[in-house]
C-alpha cells in the first residue's frame, strides 16, 4: 500500500492518521504541491489522480493496483477494509455526526483555503489571501463547536476517535498559520488535546514526515 501525498497537506495528514490508527503499514510518496509548478500536475500523476490533488491511495486486489483520492473516500475504504479500531461509532446518529463534523471540514472549510482557491484570490482577484482564508477558518470552527457541543465527550463524538476528529487536528494546525485565534475554540483546543496524546495522531504531524521542510 503506497499513499502519495504533502507532508504539509491536511488532506493527507488525515489518511496518515487513520493508516497510524489501524496500524496499517504503507509506504510514503512525496508529491511538492509547489516545487517545478507543482507535482501533482505531473502527467504521471495526474493518470493516478486526474484531479491532480493529494493524497492518493495506491492499494492492490486481487493482483491489481488501484488508486483511490480523496481523503474521504479513503477514510471509508479504510474503515471498511479494517474496521477495527473503528474511527466511526457504533450507533447511526453517531456516524452521521462524525460525518457531518467532518464534512464541515472537508466541503464547508478546506477547499476555500486551499493553495489554488488562495492562489486565484490573490492573482485573479487582487484580494487579501490569508484574511480570506482566516475568514472562512473561523467561521467553519464556529460552526463545528456549536455542533460538537452536542455530541462530545472526550472526543468530537463521544469518547472514541472519529473521522471528526481526523479532520479536526489538521484544520486547528492550518487555522494557527493563517493567524486565527485558536484559543476562542476551547472545546476545540480540549480535544486536539485528547488527540495528540494519541501515537497515532503524533507520527502523522506533518513535522514527522520524510518531506517535511
């Protein structure tokens, strides 16, 4: 199992958690979201993923190799392939919470802060990249603590890792580069606590990646 991806990228970070949770063994292929114009828009690449986005998963079945995008897609691979320890409860108004915490990360957050979205901003726009980004980081935290008030415990959703909390980690490390105030998300900041006292969330910090700069 190979999984091509930024050692930076949030997207990515979440796979390499969700792989370091299920203690499942893969190797790492670094694609430079900026170097030479960007990897990603390599030809070679681009016939893995035509979106020309990390991560992708490189995984083998019944003697073929497959490739798998997006972080969420992957996730539920995973969780089905591997389903213990599960990173989704048991119960279905449980999941369905720690999909809609995920989600508000992954389609309301993430890709209106992304390198491409900031990039048009500010040559096609002439806007202010990061008080656009900075914008949109806060306004999707706000969103996610008024829902996780109702379903935490020690965790997003109760007192077991989910997809939320996967995707949580990465967004509060992004939100920090773009000068939000983490601190006003207590509960937030309570469990990225919780998380990072995990192995699983501590080797797959970006600072902890073979491509790290």
């Amino acid at each position: 199992m190979k999984l091509y991806g930024y050692w930076r990228s949030s997207a990515s970070w979440r796979v390499r958690t969700a792989l370091a949770f299920k203690k499942v063994a893969f190797d790492h292929v670094g694609v430079h979201l900026v170097k030479d114009g960007g990897q990603q828009h390599d030809e070679g690449y681009r016939e893995y993923n035509p979106m020309a986005q990390v991560p992708t998963l490189e995984i083998e079945q019944d003697g073929q190799v497959f490739y798998i995008g997006q972080s969420l897609a992957i996730l539920e691979y995973l969780e089905e392939r591997f389903p213990h320890p599960a990173l989704l409860p048991a119960d279905a108004l449980g999941r369905a919470r720690a999909r809609q915490l995920a989600e508000i990360i992954n389609s309301g957050i993430h890709p209106l802060q992304n390198l491409s979205v900031l990039t048009k901003v500010r040559e096609e726009l002439g806007g202010d990249e990061r008080a656009w980004g900075k914008q949109v980081i806060e306004q999707g935290l706000q969103a996610y603590e008024k829902i996780a008030r109702m379903s935490s415990g020690r965790f997003s959703v109760g007192d077991s890792v989910s997809f939320a909390d996967i995707c949580l980690v990465p967004q509060l490390y992004n939100a920090r580069r773009f000068a939000v105030e983490t601190s006003e998300f207590k509960l937030l900041e309570r469990i990225e606590e919780s998380c990072m006292e995990l192995e699983a969330f501590q080797v797959s910090h970006p600072s902890r990646q073979p491509d790290a700069v």
